[in-house]
C-alpha cells in the first residue's frame, strides 16, 4: 500500500476545492478530521481564552483555533496559541511555530491523539511549550523545549507559561 503525504499547499488547494469537510488539519502530511467540541471543551476554551488575554494581552496575541504553520506537511488547528506581537506581523502571512509563546490544546477524547501524534510535531517545530488540558483526569499537563517532559498540575495550582513567567493564571474551571 502506498500511502501519499499531503504538503500544506495541496492541503489547501484541496480544502478550496471542496474536496475536504469542514474541521479537518493536517498533521504530518495526513487529514485528521477535528472531533466536535462537548460541553466541557467548550467552557474550558471560553474560560482560558478570557484568562489567558486578560493576563498577557499587552505581551502576546492570543487567537483560538486558527491554522499554525509547522511545516511543509503539517499545520494543525491547536485551541489556543499564544502568538508574539505585533497583530500585524501576521497580515500577510499566517502564523508559524515560530510565532508561538505557546499551544495549549484541550484534551477529552482526542488526548491520545494530542499526545502521541500532534505533541512531537509541536516539539519538531520548535514551539517552546505546549499545554494539555486533560480534561479526563482534571489536570494540567505541560511540556516545554528542550526535552518535552511532562509536568502535571492538579485542579487548584496556578501556572504561568514559561514566556511569561511573571504572572500565573488559574487553568481550571
């Protein structure tokens, strides 16, 4: 069996095309169709959104679900990102892992795909830190560069990304 990897401008050629549903990404050349979003998902995406531009919208833009350029096969859809200023850096062009403070991704159903499949590109990439809400066991997993190990953070324990270290935010709900 052959198997053919999807570069990002085929990717989007094909997605303009109507070839592609809505709510996919493109992770390491292949189409992963984006699970829906439940009821927890959603208020922990509304409540990180408001906490993380309240805390640091004078030194990061933080936007909700939009593409990030990884490489030439891969550009996923994290929940959130913390991107560098200025907004209009990102006029031309999209932004890229280079641009990300950090990614935090929202994990109930899609924590082992968070995990095992999107967490190594984030670090290939070379994003400083990523975030997993895993909303299954109520904790807050962080990786950072170099080496991606993992810290956990229980229900009750303020964190602060490691970009900005000055202010810790509630994660939790």
């Amino acid at each position: 069996m052959v198997r053919y990897r999807f570069p990002v401008e085929a990717y989007h050629k094909a997605y303009q095309a109507g070839i592609l549903p809505e709510r996919v990404e493109l992770l390491d050349g292949e189409v992963y169709t984006m699970s829906l979003m439940g009821k927890n998902h959603i208020r922990y995406l509304i409540h990180l959104t408001r906490v993380l531009s309240e805390a640091f919208s004078q030194e990061a833009l933080v936007v909700s679900q939009i593409p990030l350029l990884l490489s030439q096969f891969s550009e996923p859809e994290p929940d959130l990102v913390l991107l560098r200023l200025p907004e209009s850096r990102y006029d031309q062009r999209p932004p890229t892992a280079e641009d990300a403070l950090l990614v935090v991704e929202i994990s109930d159903s899609t924590l082992m795909q968070d995990r095992s499949l999107k967490l190594p590109l984030y670090q290939e990439a070379g994003i400083p830190e990523v975030w997993i809400v895993n909303l299954g066991e109520e904790v807050l997993e962080t990786y950072a560069l170099p080496h991606y190990a993992q810290e956990r953070y229980p229900k009750g324990t303020p964190v602060s990304p490691k970009a900005l270290p000055h202010r810790p935010i509630v994660w939790w709900v």
